[in-house]
C-alpha cells in the first residue's frame, strides 16, 4: 500500500477519504509535510504508444513550520478561467509543455530558522508577476526567489497572500512585466479518464521542467494532511485525483488538460504504487483551479476572512508541540515546545511545557487553532493569551505581535 505525500516533502500522514465518484476506495497513508519538498513515487507508465519515463532525481528539501516574510500587495489585477471542453483542440504532450513552460516559474524559499532552501513550482497569472502557488511551498521562508522558465531571469518576491487551510498562496515577483500567462481552463469540466500533464520543478532542480503524465482517476477527492511537526492538520477537499507522477518540487505546479489549459495546482501524491480495484496506478491530488483561482481572487483584491491571510504575518513567537511531543499535561490547549529568544511571548513570561487555552479570547487546542487565532493580526498588533503554567496557575498577557514568516 503506498502512502500520499505533498510534492514538496515526505513523512506525515494521510488519510484519504473515498468520493463516490472517484475509481473507487482511496487506501490510507500518509501525506508530508507542510514544507516546499514533496512526493517521491514510480514513473508514471504514460500513455499506449508512449515510451516508459526514467525516475526523476528525487529531493527532499528541508522544511520550516513557522511563520515568515512581510507581504506586500501586487498591482491590481483580473484573470479569469476559460471554458474547457470537448471543443477545445487535443494537443501532444510535446505541445502542451511548449504552450506552458513559459508561464512556470521556480520558486525557490530560504528557510532562516532552518538554515535552508527549498524548491517548488508557481503558475503566473498576470503579465505583472502575480505567481499562484500552493501555501506550503511558501511556509516559513523568509524570503523568496522566482526563476521565470521563459528566460531564466531571478526576481525577489513577497508574499501577496495565502490561505493556509485550503493550501493556496499568490505572491508577487518585484519588477516583472511582459510576462507570458498560463492559459486557465475550466475545473468543473474535468472527468475520470481524461488525459492530464504535469509540469513542475522536480528535484529543485531549477532547469527544464518536468513532465508527468497521466490520466484522471478521481475527482472531488478528500485527503487529511497532517504536519506533525507542527501539529497542524489540513483537510483539503473536492481535489482532483490522478495517476500522474508528482514529484519533490511539482508543488505549485500546473496540472493541464489536452487542450494545454490549467485546471488545477498539483499539491500530494503518493510515495509508491497502491491497489486501486485490482490495478496497481500511482496516486496524486490537485487543487482544481476554479477553487484556486476564487480564493487568488479574494487575495489579490486584499479580502482576509476566517482563512484568508493578507499582509505581514504576526508572530506570536512560540512553537507548539505536535502530538507526538507531548509532555502529559492534563490542562486542554495548546503545548509549547519552545519559545524564540526575544519574542512577544518570551517577553509576556511564556515557556517551553506551559499550555496556551485562549488566543484573542479564542479557546485554542493545538497549533492550528493558534494559527486560525491569529489569522486577522498582524505584527505589532495586541493580542491577549491565556496560559496554564507548568505550576498549575492561569495566567493572561498582552503579546505584542511580531513580523513572522510567510505563512
């Protein structure tokens, strides 16, 4: 049985929850980290007539499950997903990466906490720079770099915004223009069966992109998507499913139809053949654009909600224990496993074994709960936590927020 991955890293667990309209039971595993590496499985066995692909370089890229970079907003921008459907002329696999590559970026984060680098894939949406990625590409980095694929050129870039729950993230690339854009198809057309070609930043390798292909095997999948490094956990639904060989560093990357259009964000994939109805096929998840593209809207028209993060992050300054890393507490909320040297919370007298049960007057259990408690700060905001102590005692202060990584 194989185990799901994020195609940007290795290792947490996965559950996948079946769809009625998919090829059948999803069997469990386990799906990576939040962090910019990603999934490592068997070639893909491509399509009848087409030769077997050899295996891509694998890379495991370090991740980081902090906070990171002030985010600055992009220049106004509109783009718009067009129809896709039997109308559309079929392409070759070689015609579609010509009409794509252009509008594929490398993205490549520097992870300061980790004292590391790590790569995934972006889709560019505006002439301008403005970069659609998936959110755990983006997770801790403080700072960013984009390769353009059409011309090799390096640009800087900042987070515009990102909504971690439903792992999508827009950034800006700093003094682009002219750039060629992904042609944007229609998700809600996409059917088991149809051909789809991946394209993505395989291996980190920052050249060529990759190619995989496939066919749809699912669609309105559901995955759990567990980071217990952090203690986070993400259900992301209503994906596409195929067979496609998504790699370390496809993260971000576009998943395309026959016709060269985008209709999704490739986001996990299985580290090893599975058993699907008596048939051994790889597993990968991609976000389908129409859901991408609604929250890149909400984004860049500078709209936060309950998960829509825009602006700088604010930084509480602590780390919370995964479940593995509990110390027993009977105190409900949220445990610290450690606290950075000068920060709001070190300075409000939180400690490495105190358990935090309010954020904002928010009642928080685990990592994500802080992180949702948060979500509409930013750094120099005032927030107000509530602690137990390793004493038994309740305490309350004001933390001053401060400027944390991306996401």
């Amino acid at each position: 049985m194989g185990t799901l991955q994020d195609p940007q890293d290795t290792g947490e667990p996965a559950q996948p929850e079946p769809d009625s309209s998919g090829p059948g039971p999803v069997p469990e595993g386990a799906r990576g980290s939040y962090g910019p590496a990603g999934p490592y499985g068997p070639a893909a066995a491509g399509y009848p007539g087409e030769p077997p692909r050899p295996p891509r370089r694998r890379r495991r890229a370090p991740l980081a499950f902090t906070a990171a970079v002030a985010l600055v907003v992009g220049a106004g921008a509109a783009w718009a997903a067009t129809a896709s459907g039997a109308t559309a002329s079929a392409l070759t696999t070689s015609q579609i990466v010509s009409k794509t590559d252009p509008a594929v970026v490398d993205v490549v984060s520097t992870l300061g906490d980790q004292n590391g680098t790590a790569a995934g894939t972006g889709i560019v949406l505006t002439s301008s720079g403005e970069v659609l990625t998936n959110n755990h590409v983006i997770n801790g980095a403080t700072s960013i770099k984009v390769r353009d694929v059409a011309d090799g050129r390096v640009y800087s870039a900042s987070v515009i915004g990102y909504d971690a729950s439903h792992d999508v993230a827009v950034i800006q690339m700093r003094g682009a223009s002219g750039l060629p854009t992904a042609d944007l198809g229609n998700s809600s057309s996409v059917k088991v069966g149809d051909k789809v070609v991946a394209i993505g930043n395989a291996g980190g390798q920052d050249g060529t992109p990759s190619v995989a292909t496939g066919r749809v095997t699912g669609v309105n999948q559901s995955i759990t998507a567990s980071d217990n490094s952090s203690g986070t956990a993400e259900n992301l639904s209503g994906l596409i499913e195929t067979d496609a060989d998504i790699q370390a560093g496809d993260s971000g990357g576009p998943l395309l139809n026959s016709a060269g259009q985008v209709i999704g964000i490739d986001t996990a994939a299985s580290t090893g053949s599975v058993q699907l109805n008596s048939s051994t096929t790889t597993q990968a998840f991609t976000i389908p654009i129409n859901e991408a593209l609604s929250i890149a809207h909400q984004i860049e028209a500078g709209t936060s909600s309950a998960t829509v993060h825009i602006g700088a992050t604010g930084l509480l300054g602590v780390e919370i224990a995964s479940a593995a890393q509990q110390l027993g507490s009977p105190v409900a909320g949220a445990q610290i496993a450690g606290v950075q040297t000068g920060s709001g919370a070190d300075k409000a007298g939180l400690a490495a074994g105190d358990v935090i049960t309010a954020v904002g007057g928010h009642s928080v259990s685990s990592a994500s709960d802080v992180r949702s408690a948060l979500n509409g700060d930013h750094p120099g905001d005032r927030v107000s936590v509530t602690w137990t102590d390793q004493m038994g005692q309740s305490q309350t202060a004001t933390v001053v927020l401060g400027t944390g990584p991306a996401a």
